[in-house]
C-alpha cells in the first residue's frame, strides 16, 4: 500500500506544499469547454376554465353549480 501512494515521489522533499500543488495540478483532469445551453422551450401559458351556468351563463367555482345550474337557477326551476 505505502509503495502504491509513493510511487513517482522525488526521494527527498524541499517543499511538501509544492510538491503538493504542482502533483494535484497534474493530474486535474482537462478542462471541458463550456457548451452552450440552449434556451428552454417557450411554454404556453396555463389556461384555467372558469364553468358557467348553462342556463344563465355566470361563472363561478366548479363545487357552486349542481347539474351545471348556479343556486339562483335551481331554484327558479323547482319553485312551483
């Protein structure tokens, strides 16, 4: 094991910090030139549908019509 982390040391060291330095400069793998991104996709904008009543046509939140009549329209319906 002390042979493999050795290998390729000079036999006496001036300075540990260069020796440092100039061996993990070496073996930096090269650098990989940027490649341009390119741009994301324009996205369509999210369109939300807003249900309306069938018979008076006022919009209003999906859980506010029943058999897709708004309150004021059921009850003029059922009103004898």
């Amino acid at each position: 094991m002390v042979r493999v982390l050795t290998a390729g040391l000079p036999e006496r060291v001036g300075s540990p910090f260069g020796l440092v330095r100039r061996r993990l400069r070496d073996k930096l793998p090269p650098r990989v030139p940027a490649t341009p991104v390119p741009p994301a996709p324009a996205q369509a904008p999210v369109r939300r549908l807003m249900p309306e009543c069938t018979e008076c046509g006022v919009p209003g939140r999906p859980e506010a019509f029943r058999d897709g009549l708004c309150r004021p329209c059921r009850e003029s319906d059922h009103t004898p």
